[in-house]
C-alpha cells in the first residue's frame, strides 16, 4: 500500500506512546490549578457583593485586564473563577502544542529520524499529519477534563463545557501555528521561535483589543476565549472561530511542506563564517554563543512580565474587597502588607517559569550529546570536565540573570505607579534574588538526571510540574504541609513581604552544590550516549 499519508496512524500511535508522561502531567497541572481556582473563589469571596466588586475592581484596572482579560458579566462567579484560567493559562496550553508539534515533526528531521522514516512504507505526509492528529487527541482531552474538574469545583456544567472546549480550542490553532511555523526554518530552535513569537503576538494583540480599541480582540484566539462568555452567556458559535482557524492553518502547513524538500525550510539558512571567531575556542564560548539569542528573548519577556506584574500591585487593594480574601492573601505571603504579599506571590511564581529555562539549557546540552555534537567537540583538545561546566554556567547563570532582569523590571512597575522607584529596587531586587537558591535546586535536579543519562533530562519537566503543583496551590488543594515542604520553592522567604531567611537560603546552595557534585561524579563516570 502506497500513499502520503500511509502509516500515519501508527505514527500517532508512537508519539501518543513517547509524550504519555509530558502531556499527562502537564495537562493534570493544568487542570488541577483551574479546579483549585473554581474550588477556592466562592471561599475568597463568598457573598454576591464581594464577588461583583472584585469583578468591577478587576476591569477597572488596566493592567490586570491586559494580563488576564475582562470579566464581561461582573454577576458570573465563573468567570470571576476563571479569570486568569481563560487567557494567562492558555498561554501554557499553547506552549504544550508549541512542544509537541516541533518534537515529531521539525525535531525529528534534524535528527535524520525522519528520513529513516521514508526509507520504511511510511508516506511523505504521515509525520506532519500525525502531530496534528496527536495534537488533537490531546488537546480534546485537555479539554474534557478541564470541563470536568471545573464541574466538580462547582461551577455550571454548560459554562465549563464551553470553557473545556475553548482550551482545546486554543490546542488545535497553537498546534496548526506551529505546523506552519516548522515549515519555514530547517533549525528546530528557530522554528520553536516563530511558534512561540506568533502565540506571544496574539496574547499581545488580545492585550491591547482588551484594554483599547475592542474589535483588535477578534483578531486573537485568546480574544475569543473571553469573548465566548462561557460562564455567563455561552456564544457557542465562537468555537467555529477556533475550528476554522485550525483547519486553515493546517491546510497552509500541508501545502507548505509540499514545496520543500525534506530536511531544509522555506527561510534559506544563512551561512556562517568561514572561520571562527577568536573567542570560539571551547565548549563554555561555544555555549554562550549558542545561548545569546536565548537568553536575549527570555530577558526581554520576563522584563515585560516584571513590568506588568508590578503595575498590578499598587492596585491591589481594590482587588479586595472582602474580608476573607485579605485574610488569606496576608497568610500566603507572610505578615507584611497586601501589596507586599502579592510581590512575594508574584516573584515566587515567576522563579517557577525562569527555573525553565534552566531545565532548557541542560535538556540542549543532553540533545547535543545525543545528536553527537558533543562527541566532536570533545574529539578537539576540550575536556569532558569543560563541557559539563558549560552547559551548568549557562543553566544556572541564566537562571540568576533572568531573575535579576524580573526584579529589576517589576520595581520599575512597582515604583512608577506607586510613585517610590528607589525604595522598589531596595525591596523588589533582594527579593527576586532570594528566589535564585530554590530554582538552582531544580536546575542541579536536571544536573542529576543529565549526569546519569541524557535521555533522563526530561524528566527535570515533570519534577519541576509536581513542586508546582505541591508549592503553587498545595493550600488551596489542602494537602499536608510535609508535601507541600518537598518543593524547594515553599522554603524560600516570602520577601519583602517578610525578611531575609539567611539559614534556608544556604541549605538550598548548599543542597544545589551536592546535587551538582553528584550530577558530576555520574557524568564523568558513564560513557556519552
């Protein structure tokens, strides 16, 4: 039997088979956090006035409504709940389709994986097919159960179908961008770039549709979700949106990937150099070569991230207005005032995604030596002790760097709309910084699992996912307090909220050093691939 798209199903199959544990538990994170958040919002605001003037508070504040878009009927304690489930937590739906479009398609071409493919009864068109195919097996299941926990937390059936099924939504249209995207560049981590910039685009462009001129809204898919009004009154026709723009996207990623040939992309690669620079001379200049464009964009998102998140603050007593949810603010951010409370909130939850980028590099050095680029630097005078130093300066470096940038731009938020700018860099920066030990912790755990074999390193993904779940939202899930103690990031000081904890923080250094020192021991005793 002959075709393009013979053994697609098969090929869903096995990419169904190698992302069981990557979209598993990054879907029950998902949908645990938006459970806990239809659980826990009649408890912080449990009469109907408190729930319609946090909602009026919410709108009323320009730069929460470009985070986490409007609340269109002020009267619907689903949407209250859903707040920040219906645009800022799509934004990690969408980055899961990001990862496993390019993982079964762009990824496996750079690795030769796919030519062996062709080799075999497999059409020209089955892998591409077969990731939109997984996508959308995922994505409806991401989908269903977040329907469902949302039900079991309480809120309308009708409303958390609509809300369900706008998260796949967004899967299938993240999933065909990324098709699109995986056309146009032969080198995977370009094509990761134009996925992401494109998901980053349209969170901009609802952003700015919410918060001026309204019609820019139906330009994005994170616009739609909002507009859908799923838990006041549901516009079903809205999901055609989502549907019709996926098979669009998809039909333009077919017919893209027909006029190219297998291994290259649309965008003609630049060619480098003749000869290398000076400076290139071994694995750490190597790395930070590699790293830069990173570590650029990744500056210049949490540096916006910081800016929006510290305008919010000023304004967070109007956010307020019950007594309970002071109450419980106070109590997750330590003994110091709201506004306080919420920096030490937000920065904890920003060292989380930076602890990311981490885990990243350490992921690209582990492709590396899979890929066998590590095998030729190393067949170079460069040594196997210089190799591993490179891939941890810029895993941990990075993680330092990025959280300096957060610090420094959620002052400059902070203190141009408080009117204070020095006393926000004097409280907000040691701050941020005091988030570095915890998220080192997490980096030397992927360290660890490099160290003993590169194929293990992703598994970094799933413990950084599991110390969310236990350090994020263990209070509102109610779990015990010895769990929620196994994230390194329950240990780190709530500041400013409360002050500088100068034991715990050199507990954690000194747990980063031996995991290091033991991630080290296994590396240099274990044959490369």
């Amino acid at each position: 039997m002959t075709g393009p798209y013979v053994g697609t199903v098969a090929l869903v199959g096995q990419a169904l088979r190698r992302d069981r544990v990557l979209a598993s538990v990054w879907a029950l994170v998902l949908v645990g956090v938006s459970y806990a958040s239809a659980a826990a919002t009649s408890s912080l605001y449990p009469t109907a006035q408190d729930q319609v003037a946090a909602a009026r508070a919410f709108n009323a504040t320009p730069a929460v409504v470009a985070l986490y878009g409007p609340i269109l009927d002020v009267n619907s304690l689903g949407e209250l709940a859903m707040t920040k489930m219906t645009v800022l937590y799509a934004v990690f739906v969408a980055a899961l389709f990001v990862v496993l479009v390019r993982r079964h398609t762009r990824t496996e071409e750079e690795t030769g994986r796919t030519e062996l493919l062709a080799g075999t009864a497999v059409g020209r068109r089955a892998p591409l097919a077969a990731a939109l195919l997984e996508s959308g097996v995922v994505a409806t299941a991401i989908g269903v159960l977040a329907a469902l926990g949302n039900t079991l937390g309480g809120l309308p059936i009708a409303g958390s179908l609509a809300f369900g099924a706008s998260w796949c939504g967004i899967g299938l249209v993240v999933a065909a961008t990324s098709a699109v995207a995986c056309q146009l560049s032969a080198s995977a981590r370009t094509c990761g770039a134009i996925a992401a910039g494109a998901v980053g685009f349209a969170f901009v462009l609802r952003a700015v549709g919410d918060t001026t001129v309204s019609w820019l809204s139906w330009l994005s898919p994170f616009g739609w979700s909002t507009q859908l009004r799923a838990y006041s009154d549901p516009r079903w026709w809205v999901l055609v949106l989502y549907g019709t723009a996926a098979l669009l996207l998809g039909v333009c990623a077919a017919a893209l990937e027909g006029r190219r040939d297998l291994g290259s992309g649309l965008i003609s690669a630049r060619g480098g150099p003749a000869d290398a620079a000076a400076g290139l001379t071994g694995p750490v200049s190597i790395a930070l070569r590699l790293h830069a464009t990173t570590v650029l964009v990744w500056s210049l998102a949490t540096a916006t991230m910081g800016l929006v998140l510290g305008a919010i603050v000023p304004n967070v007593t109007d956010l307020l207005d019950s007594t309970s949810a002071r109450d419980l603010i106070t109590r997750l951010g330590g003994e110091g005032a709201i506004e306080r409370s919420l920096l030490a909130a937000e920065l904890s939850i920003v060292a989380v995604v930076i602890t990311g980028f981490g885990i990243a590099a350490i992921t690209h050095a582990a492709a590396d030596e899979s890929s066998g680029r590590t095998d030729l630097v190393l067949s170079t005078v460069s040594s196997r002790a210089r190799s591993f130093v490179a891939a941890l300066l810029i895993a941990l470096g990075g993680t330092g760097w990025l959280l300096l940038v957060t610090g420094i731009a959620v002052s400059l938020g902070y203190g141009l709309v408080g009117g204070d700018l020095v006393a926000a860099l004097a409280d907000v920066v040691p701050a941020a910084l005091a988030q570095v030990p915890a998220a080192w912790v997490v980096v030397a755990l992927a360290a660890v699992a490099f160290g003993t074999r590169a194929a293990w390193t992703p598994f970094a993904w799933v413990l950084l996912t599991g110390f969310v779940t236990l350090g994020q939202v263990g209070e509102l899930l109610e779990l015990p307090a010895w769990t929620i103690g196994v994230s390194p990031y329950s240990h780190t000081p709530l500041m400013p909220a409360e002050g500088f904890d100068p034991v715990t923080e050199l507990v954690l250094l000194a747990l980063t050093a031996g995991l290091l020192g033991v991630a080290w021991w296994r590396y240099r005793s274990r044959d490369l691939g």
